[in-house]
C-alpha cells in the first residue's frame, strides 16, 4: 500500500505567516511594498507574475516529497485547468489535482481535454470532484440546481466521461446529459482516465462516491465521526464490487516543538477582530462537509485555547484562511504522529496545506513527511 501525500497550490494569493491574514503575495491585492510576485522593487515591479510564485512552490513541493498538488477551483481563483497546463513545463514529477465542479463542463468535451493533458503530462492529471456546496457561491456560476440533483447530475458526468473515453462509441440517455456515439480519437482513448477524488458528505455524495471514486476525500474531523464516515462509504462501495481507498485535506501548523506551534496560533487568533470572526464564522449554502465542521467546535470562543477539540487538533482554521475549520498543530513529532494515527484510521492518502505555502512546503516535506511511520515502511517496501 502506498501513502500518496499532495500539497495545496494557493491559486488565490497567499500570506507571509499564518499570524496574519492579509494577502500579500501576488496580485490577489493591491500591489505595496512587502507584496512578492509581483512585487515592488524601488517602486517599480520586480516582473514576476503571481504563477512564477505558484510554480515555485509547486517545485518546492516536488523536491521535498510530494506526489502533487491540488489547484483550488473557487470564484475568487485562477483557473484550475490553466494553471495545471502551465506548471506542467515547470515540473517532472509533479501530479496535478485539479478541482473542478463538473455541471459546469460537457463530459464529452472533458473527457477530451483531460485525454489531451494525460498526453502532455505524461498521466499527471489527477481529478478532485467537487459538487459545490450550493447558496451564493453556488449561483455565482449561474447553478441553481438543488443539493441531491447536483450530485445526480455529477454521476451521470462521469458516467459518460468514462465511457466516451475506454467504451466509445457511446450512447447515454439521462436525466441530466443525453449522448449519441460519443467518442475520443484511439490516442486519446489510450490515456488513463484520472484518478478521482470525490468530496462531499452527504447520503447523495457518498452514493455518487461509492460509483466513481478511486479516492473519497474529507476534511479532517475529529478521528470517530471520520472513521464512521469512511466506513460508510466503503460500505456502499464494496455492495457495487468495487474499492475506495479514503484521503484527508487538513493544514498543519508544525514546529521545532509545541509551544512554537501553538504560539503562532495564539498570534493569529488575536489579530482577528470581532468582525473577522463573525464574517469567517458564518455559513452559506447548503455544504453537509461545512455544516460537520461548524458543528464540532464551539460558536462562542473567546481564546485560541476555546476552539482545541482534541491533543493537537484546533478547529479554527477557518477563521484565519478560508476552507476547512479542523487542523493539526504541534511538533514536527506530534504532526507525524497524528498523520500516522489518520493512517491506522483508515487514510491512504493526504493533501497537506500550510501558510505561507511556499516555506511551508519544504519545512512539513522535510521535517514531518519523514517522520510518518507508515511513509517510511512504504519507502522501505519500494526499496526492497
């Protein structure tokens, strides 16, 4: 069994320190002294572009041990699928975790450009299947279609993405897409279909999981209720005579030892204001995923210390960056412990985060990914 481990490219800008959240790498916001690619040199521009920045940390993710990286898809980013073609020249190794809501692709074009990229990468294009967690950020893409018909409609995606693409010609006649004779050219058709991660937490989500994914991925939650929710999907899966193996996203915050850790915590949380955290605390749409995570920690925490939900684990992430509210933090043993107990749990694959990205990646890449026992028995294993 292998452990895969991805890093997450921050294709929206990205902070200096976990302390604070402005952005201030990149041209996510106003261009001042102290921003980085680009950034300001005696006033004028220093002539690095934002993907410059990004393809740095790409490499410092592929030379410190990561399998790749997932490119976000939000309505404040770049374009997933852009970026992943422009760091592909820039990389050897490197997969390329796209993200990317399916109801707003047709799967026969998809299945074209997908087949087109595994050429040019050489097989690095990696799928994460996002279905959107609906209210305005949902409409914000002119969707409007409801929760469970979001997930039907990305069933039906993959089913005829998979089979225009190793079944052609291919028919499909269904409540959301109908295709007559769909196929791809043989030397598309000769390239492997992406792995797929599939998120998502709901009965419909882990219905459309067990049909289609290779990976089902969560965001961290505390270790019971996310050992209950892999074996739910497994469950359905294995009824269909199919595996799935199961995938965290999760930030850490890892240090030469605890007090470290936790003291940059501490910074960040007291440099929100009250404003801060009611903007980040609130929830829209109908996102089951966001929905567990609010649910496990406290609405009313006043100190950093309020919002620790286990040993190493803080569940206010969220109100310092956007995404996932439960993290890990601690030393660089404590980080590698806990990535080793998700392991026991079930975990067979990991996409890591840290701010700021780019020193991030080579500090948890060389200090704690060495430290994963059951990374280290994989390593072995391949060397035998």
């Amino acid at each position: 069994m292998t452990i895969d481990f991805f890093w997450r490219l921050p294709t929206h800008g990205c902070s200096s320190s976990i302390r604070t959240r402005g952005l201030n790498r990149g041209d996510w916001s106003p261009l001042k002294p102290g921003n980085q690619a680009p950034g300001l040199i005696n006033g004028e521009s220093d002539g690095k572009t934002y993907i410059d920045h990004v393809a740095q940390i790409a490499k410092a993710a592929e030379i410190s041990g990561f399998h790749g990286g997932l490119i976000p898809s939000f309505p404040m980013t770049d374009d997933p699928w852009v970026i992943s073609s422009q760091l592909a020249r820039e990389t050897k190794t490197f997969r390329f975790m796209i993200a990317f809501q399916p109801g707003f692709l047709n799967p026969v074009e998809a299945a074209r450009f997908s087949a087109s990229l595994q050429r040019a990468t050489g097989g690095r294009t990696v799928y994460n299947i996002i279905t959107g967690g609906g209210g305005p950020s949902q409409l914000w893409w002119g969707d409007s279609f409801s929760h469970d018909d979001r997930y039907g409609r990305t069933t039906e995606f993959l089913d005829i993405l998979k089979g225009v693409w190793k079944e052609g010609p291919f028919s499909y006649e269904g409540k959301f897409y109908q295709v007559e004779n769909g196929a791809l050219p043989a030397a598309l058709a000769a390239t492997d279909i992406p792995e797929i991660y599939f998120s998502g937490s709901s009965d419909a989500a882990l219905v459309s999981a067990s049909k289609h994914a290779d990976y089902y991925l969560s965001w961290l939650e505390p270790f019971e209720p996310l050992a209950k929710k892999f074996a739910a999907v497994k469950e359905k899966t294995d009824r269909l005579g199919r595996e799935i193996r199961c995938s965290v996203r999760v930030d850490l915050v890892a240090r030469p030892n605890e007090e470290e850790a936790w003291a940059d915590i501490k910074a960040g949380f007291e440099s929100l204001t009250s404003a801060d955290r009611d903007v980040m605390r609130a929830s829209g749409g109908d996102s089951i995923g966001a929905a567990r995570q609010n649910a496990f920690r406290p609405a009313d925490a006043q100190r950093y210390e309020d919002l620790i939900i286990a040993p190493n684990l803080w569940s206010g992430f969220s109100l310092l960056r956007g995404g996932p509210a439960i993290g890990i933090v601690g030393s660089y043993e404590q980080c590698a412990q806990k990535l080793d107990e998700l392991i026991q749990l079930g975990a067979d694959s990991f996409i890591l985060a840290g701010t700021p990205h780019l020193e991030e990646a080579y500090r948890v890449g060389e200090e704690v990914l060495p430290l994963v026992t059951g990374r280290r028995a994989q390593i072995s294993i391949a060397a035998e």
